[in-house]
C-alpha cells in the first residue's frame, strides 16, 4: 500500500480567512464579539457549526437592514435611543418614523409614578405620565440634534401640560436624555431657541433623565400609519 494511501485526509480549513474578515466590516464586527468562527485552531465539527451560524447571522442582518429594523445592534449597526413627549404620541410618532436614519420608534408612557400602566389610567391625569414616543436612529445617518430640531418643529413648547385640544400633564412637553451628551445637546438647543424670540411666549419643556419606557398597548403602535393618515393635526 502507498504512502499516499495511509496518509490521514486533512480537512479543508473551515476558518475564516483574515483577508475575509479585513474585507467585511461586518465580518470584523462579528469576529471582534467572539464569535467562534474567526477563531484558529478550532475542532473540525465545531468550525462547521460556527461558520454555518456565522452564515445565518449575515443573511439576517442584511434582510433585517433591508427593512431598516436591526435585531443585532452591535453586529448590524450602531443605533442610540432618544425619548420625547410632544402632546398626542400618534402623530409625534408618524413624524419620527418617516425620518432617514431613524430605525425604529414606538410609543409609551414615561415619568410617573405607576408601573405599566394603561392608557386608561394616564389618561386620568393621576400617574403623571407623559405619553412619549422612542426613537432608535443610526447617528451615522442622522444626528441627535437634528432630532431635536424636529421636536421643537412639530410641538407648541410653550404651552404647559397641553397641546391643541389635548389638555393634561400626559401632554406636557418633555425631553428625556440618556447620555450626558444628550442632555448637553437639549440644553443648548432649548436656550438656543429661547434667545431666537421664535417664540414669544416662555418655552415651558422639560429636560429630564430618562425614566423607565412603558411601551403602549399595541394599537396605539403606527397608530396612524395603519389607518392611512400622514399627521395628527393639533
């Protein structure tokens, strides 16, 4: 029998090649957190699994990106959060929503004194609540002061607990930061506006940090969108 013959098979590399890696930011972003795959010296069977997960990661981020939502935000991109409350959250919503850059949005209440509550109870004025609105947004795309241009844009900040029709502590003009950059940003945007004599009337907004979200009851979600409607006129 040859020598040939008795040789062990190797097995093809099932690693990732570092040009592979180098290539795709993805890739790297995936290989930096660890994932098994763009290890060296990993068992066979094991490098298989890892490369065949490492494949489904991909695939779905890039479908995920494709209809701007983002399961993986450490793999797929890099989103932040940011929190206002601007009178009735359909509309602040729909406003929101159709901004290039922004990634996700839903609806909630924010900064009262009762735990998951209902849209029964905040609207009864007595948990001090304020109907807000979430925003995930790519900063790569849009920035958190332009987000704050928008606020101020699409809301009255100068009348206390109330916007239009909508009269209440629910409907009060907030701001709720989560970072020391952010509430920087407010601040200045806030006394920015004030100096403009834009509005004559004192801008009423709060800036405060951000409480824990309480997302809305699922029909209040897209509300506007899923009847067809562009705005909620105030």
């Amino acid at each position: 029998m040859s020598v040939a013959k008795n040789r062990k098979r190797r097995s093809p590399d099932r690693r990732l090649s570092k040009s592979a890696v180098e290539k795709s930011p993805l890739l790297g972003s995936i290989c930096r957190a660890g994932i098994p795959a763009c290890r060296p010296k990993l068992p066979r069977q094991a490098g298989a699994l890892a490369l065949q997960l490492l494949s489904n990661v991909i695939a779905y981020c890039e479908l995920r990106l494709a209809r701007r939502a983002h399961p993986f935000h450490g793999f797929c991109m890099e989103t932040e959060k940011a929190t206002f409350g601007a009178g009735c959250f359909w509309g602040v919503e729909e406003t929101f929503r159709k901004l290039k850059g922004v990634t996700d949005t839903a609806v909630g209440y924010a900064g009262g004194a009762k735990d998951n509550p209902t849209y029964e109870d905040v609207c009864t004025d007595e948990t001090g609540h304020a109907e807000v609105v979430q925003v995930e947004f790519d900063p790569a795309k849009i920035s958190y002061r332009e987000l704050l241009d928008v606020f101020w844009a699409n809301h009255n900040p100068t009348t206390l607990n109330r916007q239009g029709p909508d009269v209440g502590t629910q409907y009060r003009s907030v701001i709720f930061y989560h970072s020391p950059e952010q509430k920087a940003a407010a601040e200045e945007s806030k006394n920015a506006l004030t100096k403009s004599g834009r509005f004559k009337r004192e801008i009423v907004t709060q800036v405060e940090p951000g409480p824990k979200f309480f997302r809305a009851e699922e029909y209040h979600q897209h509300y506007l969108e899923k009847r067809g409607l562009s705005h909620c006129a105030i």
